[in-house]
C-alpha cells in the first residue's frame, strides 16, 4: 500500500516537472522549432517593469568551445542577424556566417598546452523586453551566451 502511494506521487511530481519544462514561456508558442542541422535557443529575461527595461540591454553572443593555444585572441566568423517571425510582429534571431576562426599569430611558448576557450563570433546588442523570449536558431555545434547591460547615471555633457 505503501508502495503505490509512493509510485504515485513519484509519477504525480514527475508530471509537474515535464509540464514546469514545456512551459519556458507562454509567449514562445509562435515560434516553430528548429529545422534539421539547427538547434533553437530560449532566453527568458528576469521579469521587469517597462520603466526599468529601459536601462537595459542584452548581448547576444554566438560562438564555440574550441581548443586553442591560450596565448592567440581567437574570434569565430559567426554574426547574429534579426528575422522577423511572419504574421505575429516578433523577432527571432539566426546565427548566421562562416564557420571559420581567425587568430593572431604569436607564438606559443614552448610545452605550452591547449586549453579549452569559448570562440565567440560578433555579438549583437538587443534591446531589453521580458514579456517575450528572446529566440536564436543557430547550427548545431554553436553555443549561445548572453550578458545583460545595465545602464548607469545619465551624465550632463559641457557646453564648449
């Protein structure tokens, strides 16, 4: 008896849990998921008063892991460019771009080993809206990582 109460808050909770995981966002419906050779990425923005968001922004940053020699800046050729999502008045955003690296060309210093570093490609900079996911189709293989932008104290420039 013990066992079957048990069995079945266990199923019970794990219900809750896939529902908790489809439901990222309610707006996210829209968007269609990702097409063969791309994967779909969701960023939910902490929840803030339209009066707030207006001193923030968001960088979007599309890049991968790679090994590199630790001593070279590495950039990925990839770039982020805005799509509209036809017939709702939504953006989502595509990774697009070659899927190349370029690197300065120091020399490493000898038994230097490689290490694994986040490539990153050119970041885009968004504005801030937490009502709506922020959505980015790139290639499989890519990673997405994002930062939000806090603006400071609006200074008074000197008239000269």
């Amino acid at each position: 008896m013990i066992k079957r109460i048990i069995s079945s808050i266990i199923i019970v909770l794990a219900l809750f849990s896939v529902q908790a995981c489809a439901a990222v966002h309610p707006e996210l419906k829209p968007f269609p998921a990702a097409e063969k050779g791309m994967e779909r990425f969701v960023v939910v923005l902490p929840e803030k008063t339209r009066a707030e968001e207006v001193d923030f922004k968001v960088e979007l940053i599309p890049g991968k892991t790679m090994l590199t020699d630790g001593v070279n800046q590495v950039r990925h050729g990839s770039t982020i460019e805005a799509r509209p999502l036809k017939g709702w008045g939504y953006t989502f955003y595509e990774v697009t771009g070659q899927d190349t690296t370029m690197s300065t060309m120091m020399a490493a210093p000898e038994g230097s080993e490689n290490t694994e570093q986040f490539v990153s490609g050119a970041p885009l900079l968004i504005r801030y809206n937490s009502r709506l996911p922020i959505v980015v189709y790139a290639p499989e293989g890519y990673e997405l990582r994002y930062r939000i932008w806090t603006a400071g104290d609006a200074g008074n420039a000197v008239k000269e």
